[in-house]
C-alpha cells in the first residue's frame, strides 16, 4: 500500500475529526465493523456539510446503479440505500478510501452515521469507545 495515500487519508480522517469536534458521540457498530457516530438532530445540516466538503463522491438511491463497481459493491454489502440515505467516499477509484453512510433516523432526536477507513488499518488511531 502507497504510504503517501495512507498519509493523506489519516490527515482526512483527522480533520473530519477536529472539524466535527464535540459534535459526535462515537461507539462500534460490530455488525458492520465500523465507527457509528450519532450527533443532534439540530447539527445535522452542519455534520453533512463537512462530510460533503471532505467526502468528494456522493451517492444516493436514485444514482446508484451509475456509480462505479466498488461503491455499488460497498452499498450492497451495506444492505442497499434507501431514500434519504447516502453513501459519501473521499476517492473510489483508489484502493484505500474513506466512506460514511449517511442513515438518518426520521424519528429520533439523535441522527447517526457510520464511517470507516476501507482497506487501512490505523494503529495510532483507535475509534472504538
């Protein structure tokens, strides 16, 4: 793996983290084996714009049969998306990525996302609670 992408993607997930401060309360999600993020119903406009801002590739429901193999395969595995969910990526055409699902609780006074490092793993870095 190119140590230079792996740099970058940890700055990535740095950011996201600092930019996202305070906001998040992280746990594990064991069924999928990724972070799970829940922040206040109030914020979600701000948590999406930096997702948006640092996960390039957007997808949604009606545009996924146009996205590439790999993110058709990762929202698959995922269990597909529905209306109002979407799948964000820093870079789906590299072998390491960032994603976050982006599955909102219509309901709940708390809204969550998953999100996790594809194909990296970061020792230094533990996301578990």
């Amino acid at each position: 793996m190119d140590h230079e992408k792996d740099a970058q993607l940890g700055e990535q997930i740095l950011r996201l983290a600092s930019r996202l401060e305070g906001l998040l309360n992280w746990s594990w999600d064991g069924r999928f084996g990724t972070a799970l993020a829940e922040f206040p119903i109030e914020q979600k406009e701000r948590v999406l714009g930096v997702l948006e801002e640092l996960l390039v590739s957007r997808w949604d429901s009606a545009g996924i049969a146009d996205a590439p193999s790999v993110v058709r395969s990762l929202v698959s595995r995922l269990g597909g998306l529905m209306s109002g969910q979407l799948l964000l990526l820093s870079d789906p055409g590299s072998d390491s990525f960032l994603y976050c699902a982006w599955w909102p609780w219509a309901m709940a006074r708390r809204s969550p996302f998953v999100w996790r490092p594809s194909g990296l793993i970061f020792p230094q870095i533990d996301w578990r609670p």
